[in-house]
C-alpha cells in the first residue's frame, strides 16, 4: 500500500492531521467522563446461617500460632536491623571504632537473650516432666499414729527383732 507524500507545511499553517487527532482525543475523553469511574453493585448480599462453611481455592489461612511466630520474627528483623543500624552510626560518628569491638557489644545482648530464652525453655521442661501434685481430702474422723518402730538386726544369721514405742 502507497501512503501519500506529506505535503511540507509553513510554520503557522494549520496542521490537519494534529486537528483530526486532536478531535478524536476530545471524543474519547468525553465518552470516558460521560461513563463514569466507579460501579456499584446493588445485588443483595447472602444471608448469613447455619450452613458450613465452604472450602475456598487457593492459600489455606493461617493458625494462631504460624500468625505469632510471623509477628515473632518480623520483631526479630526489626531489632536486628537497629542493632545493626546503631552499631553503623557508631562507626561512623566516631571516625574510627574497631569493627570487632562493636560486634561484641552489639552481638552481647543478643547471646544473653538466646541464653536466657535457652534456660527458660529448660525450666519449662522441668516443670511440664514432674509429677503433678496430688492432694487427699479426708472425711470423717482421722487417727494420727505418731509410734515409732525401730529395728536391730545382729549376727550371721540375721534375728530382727522390732520394737515399738509410745
């Protein structure tokens, strides 16, 4: 297909082509005003009842616990992005600092925060392993014998003989 030689214009002569596209950009424009930018649904929402709920497609939620271990190290990340950050502007404010030295002051806190959560994990194991306490309740008269036995037994052949006192 053969397009037309473009006519050379003269400054200050009207272009055609820019007034034509000008004109279609002005339709368009108002044919999207004249739409409208937002829909409402106006369709009644479900009743809500006793039916079960229905397995939805996709990623299954999240448990209470994955939801706080998730909390638990986003709180981990951002703690250790201010130690980092501090141990940065220390360097840096004081011109020169011993890299090593500020990573031992930085790391200390946390191996006393591992140690510690270490020794409460521990305690917590002992406490869950022992037995659990077990309490009597009693009805009725109670007798309290407070006698004691003692025994001896002497020679080869052993001859215990047990005495019981008041």
């Amino acid at each position: 297909m053969q397009l037309p030689e473009q006519q050379p214009t003269r400054p200050g002569q009207p272009d055609t082509v820019r007034q034509t596209a000008d004109q279609l950009m002005a339709a368009v424009d108002e044919a999207i005003v004249g739409r409208g930018y937002g829909y409402r649904d106006d369709t009644p929402l479900p009743a809500v009842g006793s039916a079960l709920p229905v397995v939805q497609p996709g990623r299954p939620p999240m448990s209470q616990r994955a939801t706080d271990l998730s909390a638990l190290m986003l709180a981990g990340g951002a703690a250790t992005v201010m130690v980092g950050g501090s141990a940065s502007l220390v360097m840096l404010a004081s011109g020169y600092a011993d890299p090593a030295v500020c990573a031992i002051i930085c790391g200390a806190p946390a191996v006393l925060v591992l140690a510690v959560s270490r020794l409460a994990r521990r305690a917590r194991e002992a406490v869950e392993a022992a037995p659990a306490t077990t309490h009597n309740h009693y009805e009725g008269t109670v007798y309290q014998d407070t006698r004691t036995v003692t025994s001896h037994t002497r020679g080869v052949i052993a001859n215990t003989r047990n005495r019981v006192s008041d």
